[in-house]
C-alpha cells in the first residue's frame, strides 16, 4: 500500500491541475439542469462495457435533445455511427430512462435524507442498465465524492499492489463492497475523497484523466 500511495503522491502537478478541474466541474452539477443530469445519466449507462471515450463521443454528438428525443432505431444508428458496442441493448435502455428524466431532485432528496449509498441503490433498483460502477461513475459525476468506481482499470492497479488477490474479480455486490473498501482506507491515509482517489488511480493506471 506504501508503493502506492508513494505513486499517488507523484502523479504530476499539471495532472493534479486537471483532477482539480474535472472535480470542479462534478461539482457544478449542483447548478445544472435537470437535462444536463439526465444526459450524464445516458453517458453513465452507455460506458458499461464499453469505452468511456466512446460513450463520451456520443454524447457530445447528440446531447440531451438526442438522448430523450430521438426514437429507438434512430439511437441504435448513432450509436453505430460511433461504432459503440451493444447499439441495440443500449439504445433501449436510454428509451427505458427517459421515465426518469427529473431525476435530479430524486437524487438530491435521497442525499439530504439518508446518504450517497443509498442514491446508488435507488438508482440500481430503479433504472435499467446501471450496476454498482455505473450508478457509482454518475453519482460521481454529478458531484457527489464519497463512492468508488470499481472498473477494471481500479481493480487492476489494486491487483498490482497486492491489495487484491490476483483472482479477485467483482461478481456482485459483496466483491464490489471489498474493493470499494479497500479505495476508502487508502483515501483515509491522504485525506483525499473517493472522487479524486479514483482520478487519481485511473490517471496512474492508464495515463490518462477521463470523466
């Protein structure tokens, strides 16, 4: 864990500078519309099992106006066009979401009445497509600091480290909690949030600082 967190107190500052303006820019979501959290929510559901960076695509080629406008099929030939994966599941599921398009007040009001986990389970339970990581990466996105998104990049660096066993795999719930718990007690000894321990992990596994 030392070797890491040593890793972690390294990451460049110009890479701090960009963590710092990606968690700036999480946490203006408190101002955002209820359009703008529903199209992260349509980018949340479209990074599982896919690319962020192809998520991230489409979105900003279609927008809110896209995602809660366009029919099924015309859904599936965007997400073709962007060569995303599961075109036809995917389209299907943002259809399914559009029923939740005011969303942010639901979130909001859980927050302020019980806490951020159980904001992930309302969403889990409740819309179709996101797990624990998906419901995690947009509750991050939105602002909210204190989940872990557990994807195979986190788990890997985790791995590395000996801070999971070499066949560990998340499988359910259970698996995921472990992993998460593991972010949290390494975040502890730096006073860091979950949010920009994650940023963090992810620029030192992959190179690179993504929403």
């Amino acid at each position: 864990m030392q070797e890491l967190l040593k890793n972690i107190a390294s990451i460049p500052e110009n890479v701090k500078k960009i963590i710092d303006s990606r968690l700036k820019e999480f946490s203006s979501f408190s101002h955002k519309s209820e359009n703008e959290w529903f199209s992260e929510l349509c980018f949340c559901l479209l990074t599982a099992n896919a690319k962020a960076k192809t998520a991230l695509a489409v979105q900003r080629d279609i927008g809110f106006n896209g995602f809660y406008n366009l029919s099924e099929q015309e859904l599936v030939s965007k997400l073709l066009e962007h060569k995303h994966r599961f075109h036809n599941i995917k389209s299907s599921r943002i259809v399914l979401a559009r029923q939740h398009v005011d969303l942010k007040n639901t979130i909001t009001e859980i927050v302020k009445t019980q806490n951020q986990q159980s904001a992930r389970d309302w969403l889990v339970q409740n819309v179709k497509g996101l797990g624990l990581k998906e419901a995690s990466h947009f509750l991050r996105n939105t602002g909210h600091e204190n989940l872990s998104i557990i994807d195979r990049h986190i788990v890997a660096i985790l791995k590395q480290h000996n801070l999971l066993d070499s066949k560990f795999e998340v499988k359910n719930s259970s698996s995921y909690m472990q992993a998460e718990y593991i972010c949290g007690s390494l975040a502890k000894q730096i006073n860091m949030s979950l949010s920009r321990l994650d940023l963090s992990l992810w620029y030192l596994k992959t190179g690179g600082v993504l929403k």
